[in-house]
C-alpha cells in the first residue's frame, strides 16, 4: 500500500521564511531599545564539519543583523582555558547568544562546558538549567534541532497534537528533548533506540517518525506507516560520497506523505531555531518580549 503521493518538507525554503522574520525582529528590537543581539560561537580545533558548521551559522547571524564573533582555540586548549572563554562570555553583556560547537576535541569534557554555560545564553538549550526548563514546560531555549522539526511541521500545517510520534534515537541533541517537546504538544510518543524488540512495528505504526540514529540509509520504506510524516534528522556520507539520510529518502516516496529531505530538510531549521532563540534572548535582556517581535514580524511578512 503506498501514499497517493509523497510531499517533500521543504527545510531550506521555510528556513527562509523564519530567517527573514528574525531578521525584522532584530530591526525592531533595534529601534525600540538601541540592542544588537550577539552570538559568540566557540571553535576548538580543526575539525572539517565543525569548520562548515560554524562558516554557516557565522553568516546566517550575520545576515540576521547580529553581532557575530567566532572564538576559535587550538585542538591543544585545556579544559581551563575553555571555561575561561565561557566564564568571560557569561559575563559579557553584549553577547546574547553562546554556541559551544560539538564534538569538541578528544581530552576534553563536553558535559563540564555545557553545564557552566548561562542559561539565558545557551542557545541551544542543552545546558542542565536549560533542560530543566523545556522537561518542566517552563520558559527557557528548546533545543535548535527538535524545535526545528516541530516548527517546520507547523508551517505546513501538519498537527502534532493527538499524533503518535515515534523517535528513532535517545541522544540528548535529539531524542529526548523532541520527545518532551511533542508530548508537550499533546502528542503520543514512542521512543525507539539500539535495544528496543521489534523496532520496525514500532516505527510502523507511527503518525510522525522521526529518525535520529546517523545510520546511513537505515530506514526501510516497509517501515513506514503509508501517508506518514516522516522528519529524516540523520545526515551521512553515503558509500557513494553522496550526502544522506537515515531514511532510504528514495524506496519512502509513495509511501510517507510528508518526508524531509537530505540535505535542504532539517538543517537549515535548526540554525534558524538558534537565531530564533539568540533573538530572544537578546529581547529578554532588555525587557522585552522575542516572541511578540518575531510575531509581529511574521505578520508583516504575511500581509
């Protein structure tokens, strides 16, 4: 049984859209409080996909209307010398935004960075405060990739509420917060990872899949529930030095109804969630509302 015909979710376009809202919010928050939101990103060592990621989001930002700066340490930096840069940013007013680029090199504690991180920086969310906040339902920053999801679902008016989502993946940048952000949205959610029995009846019977795992490929089409929503987080170099994702994208079309694509799906939306949140946080240091603004930037966009 197939789905009459496969949707593509189109990442790059509706990233578009919400770039060009934060970008009039930052107008206004402008004019109306003399601030220029900034986003500190801090590189450790030469990784080639950090290096793209980080070049990326650098000029995003830019393009925003934010004050972009980009600390770069050797691969060789201690761990003390990591906390001095976040400690020195925490206290930094005109930086609203701090993005530790991920993974960092081998020797050093992820875990200890993130959790000296301010909350009202940590624009990714993923800070033990800010994970309080979003389990909690409380105001904080969700984390950029599963709001990115959720929002471009929303876009193209696919309901999450009363759906039963299931998650391939249990990683604290995915998995989990996804899970808690849909269950917030009063959806039904199954999570899914390396030692759940009968993984594809699971995914079968899933409204939403999301998968999460960074296997190449690893989702079948005979996985798919037909006329499903399926959001492909996954990005791999294929054995054909092609990028992809955890879904085999082409077997799906025809049976999912709505479908990411690998790259233009999922991608753009998470640095268009962080420049969402940097927005916002910038806002709330003066008082005011990021939400109301990025509103009412969408509004005009719309009229």
């Amino acid at each position: 049984m197939t789905s009459p015909s496969t949707q593509l979710l189109d990442g790059k376009a509706t990233a578009a859209a919400v770039r060009v809202e934060v970008q009039a919010a930052t107008a206004a928050l402008r004019d109306a409080h003399g601030l220029q939101p900034g986003l500190t990103v801090v590189l450790v060592g030469e990784d080639p996909a950090s290096q793209v990621y980080v070049r990326n989001k650098d000029r995003a930002a830019t393009e925003a209307g934010f004050q972009v700066d980009t600390v770069r340490l050797p691969a060789t930096a201690s761990q003390e010398e990591l906390h001095a840069v976040v400690d020195r940013l925490n206290a930094d007013p005109a930086v609203h935004g701090i993005l530790v680029q991920l993974p960092l090199p081998a020797g050093l504690d992820s875990d200890a960075v993130i959790d000296r991180l301010d909350p009202a920086k940590d624009v990714d969310g993923l800070s033990p405060r800010s994970v309080a906040a979003w389990t909690l339902g409380r105001p904080g920053h969700r984390p950029c990739t599963p709001a990115g999801c959720l929002e471009l679902m929303a876009r193209y008016g696919l309901e999450v509420a009363g759906k039963h989502l299931v998650v391939i993946g249990r990683s604290m940048l995915v998995g989990k917060p996804i899970a808690t952000l849909a269950l917030e949205r009063n959806a039904t959610v199954t999570i899914c990872h390396s030692r759940t029995q009968g993984l594809e009846d699971h995914c079968r019977r899933a409204d939403i899949l999301v998968a999460a795992v960074g296997r190449e490929r690893m989702v079948k089409a005979d996985w798919i529930r037909p006329g499903a929503v399926v959001l492909d987080v996954g990005i791999n170099r294929g054995a054909d030095g092609k990028l992809c994702g955890d879904v085999d994208t082409e077997a799906a079309m025809g049976v999912a109804g709505w479908i990411t694509p690998v790259p233009g799906g999922v991608g753009p939306m998470t640095i268009a969630m962080l420049l969402r949140n940097t927005l916002c946080a910038a806002a709330a240091s003066a008082g005011a509302d990021g939400e109301a603004l990025l509103a009412g930037a969408a509004g005009v966009a719309a009229g």
